[in-house]
C-alpha cells in the first residue's frame, strides 16, 4: 500500500532520488534547508520524494519530484503532485509553481500547469558541469504555474 507523508526526520535524507531530478547536492542541500520534504512510501522503502519550497505567503514551488526507476508509470509522481498541492492549499498558497526542462513540461501541463516564462540560460549558469536529460545539454529553465 502506498502512503504519502512528511518524510521523517529519522530517516536518512533520500539523495538517490532527489540528485535524480537535480544533480547539484549544493542546490538540493540548500532546497531541503528551507523546504519540506514529503516521500512516497511502499512498506518502509521511499518510492518517490517531492520537495516543496515557499517563495512568499502566495506562491509554493515544487522544487524537487522523483520517482524510483521500479516504480515509475504507476502515477506515484502524480500522486506526490497532488499531495503538495493539497498541503499547499490548506496552508493558504494561491499558486503552484514548478521549473522544469522542456523535456518534461507536457507532463506538468497534464497535471493543470500553464506555461509563463522561461528562464534563460538557467542550467549553464547555476551547474559547474553540463545538465544532461535524455541525451540533451539543458540550457534553459521552462517556468509553470498553476492555480490552486
């Protein structure tokens, strides 16, 4: 059975996921500094993470989404997506933003996500290495948003 909850602070932070969908452990260290982290649990094994950060009292960001390669195609990370949104929404958040590579915005749009900017440059000038996604040199940020 999957259950989806804050991921316990016993438990050993989930870097396989999360350098999954950003490889930078100083971006993510500094995410999960100021973030909350919710995890999808199989049993006792984390599945999937997202990791949601506030920007102001209006605005949250999905800042982070992975899902074990096992688990993948089973709508875990939709799942998680919808969870973030909910907590999101009963704190008082308005919007749901979430940046991502253009390689993967027509997942987010079928989860209600409107485009509204792009970041240019983004993955060249906040990675010391080359951000590779599916065989593709990322160089800039898709930014969507989504009422909540």
């Amino acid at each position: 059975m999957l259950i989806i909850k804050q991921y316990p602070q016993e438990l050993e932070i989930p870097y396989h996921l999360l350098l999954d969908a950003d490889p930078s452990k100083k971006l993510v260290d500094k995410y999960l500094a100021c973030g909350i982290l919710f995890g999808a649990f199989y049993d006792k094994e984390p599945a999937g993470v997202c990791l949601l950060i506030f920007h102001n009292n209006i605005t949250a960001e999905i800042i982070n989404l992975a899902v074990l390669e096992k688990y993948r195609n089973k709508n875990i990370g939709k799942l998680l997506i919808s969870f973030a949104e909910n907590q999101a929404r009963l704190w008082g958040f308005k919007y749901m933003e979430i940046g991502t590579s253009e390689n993967i915005v027509k997942y987010y749009e079928k989860q209600g996500y409107k485009y509204y900017k792009t970041k240019k440059n983004f993955f060249i000038e906040n990675y010391e290495f080359p951000v590779i996604d599916n065989g593709i040199i990322l160089k800039d940020m898709i930014r969507l948003i989504k009422n909540l």
